[in-house]
C-alpha cells in the first residue's frame, strides 16, 4: 500500500479532477467513501430530488474550505492536503467500507483528524477507481489553528505497512527517508504530454550522478555538466565563493517560458554541492593496483581500467563483510560512481542493462549510516580511470575485460544486498538485488563470445593434457561436479585456461587452488565462470581466449592493428546522457551467477 502526499490551494480545482473523467477517461464511477462526520455532500451520489453535480460539488467545495475562511489571513496559503493511497498490483479488491477505514486511520496517524478531537480538520476520501482513494483536507481545525503535521509522510508510510500486515496484503519495502524525491503527478504528466520518457527530474538526477562519478575535483565536475548539454546556474555568496547549484534541462520551460530549475539537493539528498564536496574532498588517490598486477601491457587503455577495476572491486566486497559501518557505508557511495562509469563507456550489448543497474544501484548507496568519505578513493580512482580511458569495445580485450568486471560486480553488489539486510535496510537490499540481477544479464552478454572460444579450445586440447587438467580439478573441487541448477559441470574452458596458465609459466595446480581459496564456491551458480575470470586475472592471462590463442606471448602483437584498433574507438567526453535514458531492458535472471563467496573470505551473497 502506497501513500503519495502533495500540498495545493485550490480546493474546487482539486475536486473537479477526482470528480471528472481524469485526463485518460481512467475515472469511473467517482464518489465519496469517507468523511470527517459522515455527512459530506457528494456529487457522485447525490440522492436530492433534482440532483446536479456542479452544484453539489460547489457545495462540497465550500464546507470543506469553511474554517480556512474563518481563519482568513491566518490560514496556510497551501491549504489543501492531498493524500492518495494504492494497493499493490495482485491485491485484493476493498469494498468502500474498507477504504473508509483506511482514510480514517490515516487522517488519524498524520494528525489531520485525530480520532476523539472535534475540532480535527475536515477532510474527505473519494474513490473513482478499484484500487485506490485520494484523501482531501483543509488545513485549519475547529479551533482555527493549523494542525501538526510533522514527518505526515513516514507517518503515513508507516500506518500503510500496519495496514499491509492487518489485512494481509503485499508487505512493501519500508522507507528510511534517504530515498531520492519521487518525481510529482504534474511533472509526470507534463513528461508524458511533451512525449518523454521519463520527468526531467528522472533525467537530471541521472546526468548529475554520471558528471560526477570519478571526478576530480568541483571544476571537473560542472566542466561535465556543461559538456553533457545541461543548463547549469551556480549561486554565489558575496565572497565570490559557491553555495549550490541548480540544474535544467534545455527546452524545458514553465508557464512563464522559463527554464525549471532544479537544485541538486532536490534531486537526490547526496547531490547538494557541500555534500559533493565532501566527496571530492580528499582529491582522486593514486592507482592503488601496479601496472604488472592492474592490466596488461598489451591491452588498450577501456581493458587495462577494467582488469584494474576488478580487483579493486574484489577488495571492496572484503570491506562491506569486515569493515567497519562508516567504511563499508563509503564502499558503497564509490561503488555507485564505479557503477555509473562502466555503464557510460559499455559497449552497445551491454549498455541498457548497465545503465539500469547503475539506475538501480542509486537507492543502495544512501542509509543513515555515516560513510567515511575517505575510504571511496580507490572506488573512484579506477571510475575516474574507466571515464578517461573512453568508450571499451565489444569485442576482443575489451569485451573480455568487460565480463570480467562484471562478473565480480555481481558478487559485490550481493554482498552488499547482504550489508543492508543485516541493517534492516529493506528498500536499499531489493535494490542491490535487483542491480545483480541486471548485471548477470550484463554478463552473459559480455562473456557468451569469450566463454564460447574457451570451450571450443578446451576441447580441442589432446586428450591426455585434457585428463590431466580434468584430473586436476576434479581433486581440487570434489564437490562442484555440478552446477547450482543440477546440470553437470563443464570445465572445457577451465581447462583451456589451465593449459594457457602453464604455458605462461604458472604451476596450474597450485594457481587453481589460489583462486579457490579466493573465493567461497558453495553457492556460486557457475563454479567454473568464477574461476576462469579469476584465474586469467591473477595469472596474467589476456582477458578474450582468442588473443591467448594466437599469441600466447606478451609483446607479439600487431602494433599498427592496435593502433587503427584505438584510433577507431568511440570516446565520449563525459558520458552523461541528459536528454533521453536508454531503453531499459530487464531480463530476470535464471542462471548464470558468475561469482559468488564466502563470509571468511570474498562473500558475495545469493539472497
């Protein structure tokens, strides 16, 4: 159950849309279901000799605006409290009774009509539709005075849950108040009149978190917002020094043919600029990951960030399960800012899953437990590094660098659906979830062409070298013979990994059962993708099988095809996508879980 809570001043015009056919013909059968005395006139029942709406309504509109005209000046000037209340899709339909006890305990629960006050404000719930009411009330009580309605939202949303179980309807996610402000009905209908996608709030707060991941510093970060096509008004003190900012979009103008502003504190509660500012306080730290342990020589500059990128994000997971709050908490702001990276430089198979699941990684990253701002420089470091380094392609080193990373995202963002969980963080969990599940997508996308060409060489490796790399698996994962779906496992492109770790130089069985002390395997859904990808990043190997295939040396490359390779690589200057989202695509995962842990060591959590 959903309640949404507006202010207004205009009681007639209010009532003229709850009683009228709605703006798709979507009202039907409107009337009153509740009222502060159970005696409001109603214009959608009105039983009188000669009934007339209008004149009902008009009569409805002025016993409800009575006090506010006794109070005159003193009355609020948005004197009107809009309050409308949903059930979720697949719950049982109320009958007009039911309806009337909901608005009646929250009329109650926010203080506009407490139960046993005569002078609470008068108020009424008209029904036009199965699944929903809209509570109306004038904010001035019997007394002339205003009522309290302090936090009437969480109160609110907290009778909605006391409800949700009472009734046994669908038990929603409770909300912590972190949550970014929802874009408004009129801001909806306005996106839909002029045919957009989304509200332009949707798509300024979007462009914002994207400038800013991995930016070095204030001048870097408005230096994007401009480079993304944004409007952007900086207001300053009389000292010449910034206070905040706001933001529009181009083309978007109010009924003055103005631009409509938006400050950035209005678009998510960690966008106002001295909240930025802590953020880019301690500056971009240096590369935390070397050269000869980050990226390969040989690779162009979306893979060698990527293969960096990986293990800074495998190190993050081993954060959020034994860090302190405020470190893990920090985790999880540049975890968000990784994410926002990789989905602005993705190639096109991948870009609408990542663009989602960065979206939906924006809820995760805020709770009321303090981040150490400090502790997200290495976090930001490798988005800064992924932002610089342009657009990856989908193909070659770069498409496999691309599931690499990805694969190990999915195990962070479960570990941290796992943090939250164990907080009670119920709406920042689902949403950590749900970017693993986009990820997988993602990653399936990214590793199908890799993962092919690994099998096909593991099969075609001589049938004794095979037994033994088989052999060799077999004794270090006795328990993994088959998958988390019941499938027999197949460890053709484990194997091909092997033969290309010992060709390098590597003891395969002793860089196997590295990896697996890496990583718990229990629950992983696909024992063998979490530790190809693991393998070829800590043994070096290049990230697409097809350049370890054809040159199983480093430095044995085609310099002039690297170069015409790069020179052909699509780099955008910001990556911030400010007037249309790309069309999301979500794809429910089945399979495919790519990485997965334990508590002792990297703990990505299947939840």
């Amino acid at each position: 159950m959903v309640p949404d809570i507006g202010r207004g001043s205009r009681t007639h015009g209010l009532l003229v849309y709850l009683y009228g056919p709605g703006r798709r013909e979507e009202h039907t059968d409107a009337h009153l279901v509740g009222s502060w005395d159970g005696f409001a006139p109603d214009p959608g029942r009105d039983t009188s000799p000669d009934p007339d709406p209008k004149v009902t309504l008009a009569r409805l509109t002025a016993a409800l605006d009575l006090r506010v005209k006794q109070a005159g000046d003193r009355a609020p000037a948005k004197h009107v409290w809009h309050c409308s209340v949903r059930t979720a899709p697949g719950d049982r339909r109320f009958s007009d009774e039911e309806w009337n006890a909901v608005a009646q305990r929250i009329v109650h629960a926010t203080g506009i009509a407490p139960d046993g006050d005569p002078d609470g404000c008068r108020w009424i719930a008209v029904r036009h539709a199965e699944d929903h009411i809209h509570i109306v009330a004038t904010l001035v009580r019997g007394d002339l005075r205003n009522p309290r309605l302090n936090y009437d939202f969480n109160r609110a949303q907290a009778e909605c849950r006391r409800i949700e179980k009472e009734m046994g309807l669908r038990r929603l996610n409770p909300g912590d108040g972190t949550a970014a402000k929802n874009p408004t009905s009129a801001e909806k209908f306005k996106a839909e009149r002029t045919g957009r996608p989304e509200t332009p709030r949707e798509t300024l707060r979007e462009a914002v978190r994207r400038a800013l991941a991995g930016a070095e510093d204030e001048k870097e970060f408005f230096t994007r917002l401009h480079e993304a096509g944004l409007r952007v008004k900086v207001r300053h003190a009389p000292s010449g020094d910034a206070l905040g900012y706001n933001v529009a979009l181009p083309g978007d103008r109010n009924r003055d043919a103005e631009p409509v502003w938006y400050p950035g504190s209005k678009l998510a509660p960690d966008l106002s600029l001295p909240k930025i500012r802590r953020r880019l306080a301690d500056g971009t730290a240096e590369r935390t990951a070397t050269p000869a342990s980050g990226g390969r020589g040989d690779s162009s500059p979306p893979a060698r960030e990527r293969r960096s990128a990986t293990g800074i994000a495998e190190r993050t997971t081993v954060l959020l399960d034994h860090g302190d709050d405020g470190e893990a908490a920090a985790q999880l702001v540049g975890l968000g800012e990784l994410l926002d990276a990789v989905a602005q430089t993705s190639p096109a198979a991948t870009r609408a899953e990542l663009a989602a699941a960065a979206r939906t990684f924006e809820r995760a990253t805020r709770s009321h437990v303090q981040a150490e701002r400090a502790d997200t420089r290495a976090l930001r470091s490798a988005a800064r590094g992924i932002i610089r380094a342009g657009g990856a392609l989908g193909r070659g080193e770069d498409g496999g660098t691309t599931a690499m990373l990805l694969s190990t995202l999915v195990l962070v963002t479960l570990a941290a659906a796992h943090w939250h969980s164990a907080r009670g963080h119920a709406q920042q969990a689902r949403a950590s979830r749900q970017t693993a599940e986009h990820l997988r997508t993602a990653y399936r996308q990214a590793a199908a062409t890799p993962m092919r060409t690994l099998h096909d060489q593991g099969r075609a490796l001589p049938d004794a070298q095979r037994q033994t790399y088989e052999t060799t698996i077999r004794a270090a994962l006795p328990n993994h013979g088959v998958q988390a779906d019941g499938v027999p496992a197949k460890t053709d492109a484990l194997a091909a990994t092997l033969a290309q770790a010992e060709q390098a130089g590597h003891d395969p069985e002793a860089l196997l059962r590295q990896a697996i002390d890496m990583l718990e395997l229990d629950t992983a859904t696909d024992v063998t993708d979490v530790l190809v990808w693991r393998l070829r990043r800590i043994a070096q190997l290049p990230a697409h099988p097809g350049a370890a295939h054809r040159h199983p040396k480093v430095g044995t490359n085609n310099p002039k095809a690297s170069a015409n390779r790069t020179s052909n690589r699509t780099t955008p200057a910001t990556g911030v996508r400010p007037l249309a989202p790309p069309h999301e695509t979500t794809h429910h995962a089945a399979d495919g879980d790519p990485a997965r842990g334990s508590p002792a060591r990297l703990t990505p959590r299947s939840l």
